[in-house]
C-alpha cells in the first residue's frame, strides 16, 4: 500500500496560538490573563492542489494546564433530581445516598440548590452558602425526598433556574446537574430553558440513570450549554459521578466557553463534526458559525474537527482557510473574558510530493469524530422507526473506520491513542449492528415509546445508551 508522506504543520500551514482579550474593562488593575489555555488549529494536509476543488478538515484544539496551587473558585451548584414514580424503591435510595454525600464533598465556599420534579417541581433547597447552612436539618429534607408522579422536568428546570437567577453570585463558578431516569411529560420549552442557563453561564452537566431515560435530550441539554453527559446504569455509582463532577467543577480553567469560526474567500464551512447539521454551507452560505464549547477542567483538551470546502484555485497562490476565535471566561485568577486567536491558511501547489504530505494524527481524529456523530445520528433514527437507515449510517461509519485503521496500520507508533480510539469506536458500532439485527425481531413500541423490556429490545437500549454516552464523550473531550 502506498504510504504518504507526513508534514510539520508549523512549517507550512500557519497557525496562530494565544492572544487574550478581557471585556470586563473599568477596574483599576484588571488582572493578567494566566496563560493557561492554549488554541491550535492543524490541516489535514501541507497544501491544495491547483484548479481543483477540495474538502480540507481543521483541528481546531484547547487544552489547560494546571491551576497554580493557591488558586481557589467557589462552586454555585444547583442540583435537579427526579423524583417521579419511576425511582421508587432502590434508585431513590440511591439518589437520596448520593446528594447526603455531595453535601458532605461541599466547602464552607460552595453554594448549593437542591429542586427535584415529579408532577410538579418542589424548592427543597434553596441556594444556600455551605457555611451558612444547617447540614443537619438540610440532611433531614434530603431523608424526606420521595418518589411520585410523573415527569414533568421542565417544571424542575424552570423553578431552578429562577432561584438562581434570583440570587446571582460574583466569582463563583456556576453549574446545574440535572439526574434523570425517565422521558419528560413535555420537552417543549426545555431548549428555551437551556439557552436561558447557558446566557447567564450555567453549564448543564446530565446523568442518565437505567436504561429508560431520553439519552438524546439529556445529551443535547448538555452540549448546548457547555456541560457534558453521563450514562449511569446502576444507581450505587450515582455519587460517584456526582462527586467528581464537583470536583471537575473545583479545578475548572475555562468556563462558558465558544468557538467563532469564518472562512475566507472561496472556502465555506461543510460542518462541525458533531456540532452542527451536515452541508452547513450549502444551506446558509457557511461562512461564519458559532458553537457551545465544553468546560474545561486543568489537563483537559478538547477537539474539534471542522470540514471545510475550497473553490479551485491557481497554483503558487495562498488561501486564507480558516479563523477560529475561543471566547471564555477565566476561572484560575478572575481575570474576566478571555480570548484565543488561531488561523490556517494553505499553499496552492502542482507539486506531488508536497501534496502527498499529510497529517495522519488530523485523519485519524476526523473519522473518529465522524463515527462517534454518527453513532449518536443512528440512535436518534433508530428511536424514530427508522431502522434501516440507522443501519446504513453505521455501516457507512464502520466501513470507513476499517479503512482508516488499515490506510495508517504503519503508523500506529505515531498515534497509539487515536488508532485505540477508532478501534474501540469501531468495534462499538459492529456491537450496536449485532443488536439492531436482534432488536428488529422483538416487536417494539411506538416511536418515542419506552423499551419493552423484551430481550433484544431491552440489550439494543443498554448497547445505545452507552454508545451514546461514549461517543459524546468522545466528541467533548480528550483527558
């Protein structure tokens, strides 16, 4: 098989790392942007070939770096739980077990708000300064929570984000977990409600708890605010996940974080593998897009792969590709809204040997990402009756992965972490084929419907909910 040759990208693609931009103007002496977060954006190859049109793929990569040792932040948590009939008997047990222990996990800095929601939404804590608060009388009210009705989340939702709108903090770091195990009664205004969170900086983290719980929204919820979702099948590891989330939130770098994106003359966006709808250019022009970014904890990296599409162009000139601009607010010395610059531009070129030159690492994240979008494509048709094209998607998607693995089999020294990725992404839709073949043979309720519990049914939705669960962890975040 021929090999290609790989390329520096500083050498022939320019890239632009840093610089820093602070809104909150006005104070006497602002203070300095600690250099913690840094922005790359690396081609997928060293140049364009002339006179002819081309899909170029850009990573765009933020990563952190440690918090300085007397760095401290408070947390404003605002917990909602679901309490409705579904978490009778030993998931309430569970959930009860796991707020007592992230009440105990809280320092005399934090600030706590704990609503749940069955048929309707209940105030059981409200925003309270952990110094301030009577632990015992609150570990009382958690004893008193039970599970009843039905599911109405938006209720929940919206009675939480009007007690912390109520009681805007300065300097904490601000989050919502959201614990659910069922499918809300009406979704409708949740996306509003989100965006609300998400403007007055709230990120958004989900639990998925079983195997009944709507994966699709929960997930959205969470990349359109910032936050990031879980899949949480046996309840004894529900404070545990609830606990580190904490604990992600204490050593938080960037906060609210955005990607700006625009191209230059003769490129237009394609898509945001996993953020945005596919030919996002040819429906709106695709010159510009923003999207919600995850938060970013110290040693966290995130990535994101941008398709773009080149008009044809003449060789020994040099396209302007891409700008990408991250907006974020600082978590690790206050030093208000920050910002990182990058940009890409590429040599035109008849050259073979220098089009041959490529960036394997870029490749391999780009289908990748590619696979774990369609993972969660795939499920979102399989829960609208739409089984052969969910199958189809997954075909495609592990067809291209085997070909990745075996077009870079040399070069796995080079990039062990992203051909063990694709391998285990890769083996996870073969899985989740395996199961849609079985889950066609249970009959099955009605689009939206719940599992029936039937044993092909019943592995098809633990197989997606974790696919599910992977594959936005994939697309969020990289420790």
């Amino acid at each position: 098989m021929p090999r290609t040759r790989r390329f520096v990208p500083h050498v022939l693609a320019l890239v632009l790392v840093g610089g820093w931009l602070s809104i909150f103007g006005g104070a006497d002496d602002p203070k300095a942007d600690p250099e913690l977060v840094t922005l790359t954006a690396t081609p997928d190859r060293s140049a364009l070939e002339a006179d002819i049109a081309a899909t170029i793929v850009v990573r765009v990569g933020l990563a952190a770096d440690a918090r300085p040792q007397d760095a401290t932040i408070g947390v404003n948590l605002g917990l909602l739980l679901d309490t409705s009939g579904s978490m009778a008997g030993d998931p309430i047990e569970q959930a009860r077990a796991a707020v007592h222990a992230l009440v105990e996990e809280l320092r005399p800095i934090d600030r706590l708000t704990i609503v749940t929601f069955d048929s309707r939404a209940q105030l059981v804590q409200p925003m309270t300064l952990i110094d301030d608060a009577d632990l015992d009388d609150l570990h009382d009210r958690i004893d008193a929570i039970e599970a009843r009705g039905t599911t109405d989340m938006a209720a929940g939702l919206g009675t939480l984000l009007q007690q912390l709108h109520a009681n805007p903090t300065v300097g904490d770091l601000d989050r919502i977990v959201l614990v659910s195990d069922g499918v809300p009664n009406d979704p409708s205004t949740i996306p509003s409600q989100v965006e609300s969170a998400r403007m007055a900086g709230f990120a958004i983290t989900t639990l998925g708890v079983g195997l009944e719980y709507d994966e699709l929204l929960l997930g959205t919820v969470a990349r359109d605010s910032g936050g990031k979702f879980h899949h949480v099948e046996h309840g004894e590891s529900l404070g545990e996940t609830v606990i580190a989330e904490l604990v992600g939130a204490q050593r938080q770098i960037a906060g609210n974080v955005r990607l700006d994106l625009s191209t230059g003359p003769g490129v237009t966006l394609r898509r945001i593998v996993g953020h945005s709808p596919p030919n996002l250019g040819m429906a709106s022009g695709g010159h510009s897009y923003t999207i919600v970014l995850a938060e970013l904890a110290e040693g966290e990296a995130q990535e994101v792969f941008v398709e773009v599409d080149v008009a044809p162009a003449k060789a020994g000139t040099t396209l302007e590709l891409l700008d990408a601009i991250v907006s974020f607010d600082d978590r690790a010395a206050g030093s208000g809204r920050l910002e990182r610059r990058g940009f890409v531009a590429m040599p035109v070129s008849r050259d073979r040997e220098v089009l041959a030159m490529r960036s394997t690492d870029v490749e391999l994240g780009a289908v990748g990402a590619r696979a774990a979008a369609a993972t969660i494509d795939a499920i979102a048709l399989s829960r609208q009756g739409d089984i052969d094209a969910a199958d189809v998607l997954l075909n495609e998607n592990e067809i291209a992965l085997k070909y990745s693995l075996a077009n870079n089999a040399e070069d796995v020294t080079k990039a062990p972490t992203l051909m063990r990725q694709n391998d285990q992404i890769g083996r996870q839709i073969g899985q989740m084929r395996e199961e849609l073949r079985n889950y066609r043979a249970v009959p099955q309720p009605k689009a939206g419907g719940e599992p029936s519990g039937a044993g092909g049914s019943e592995q098809w939705y633990r197989v997606t909910k974790e696919a599910n669960a992977a594959s936005i962890e994939m697309l969020q975040a990289h420790k």
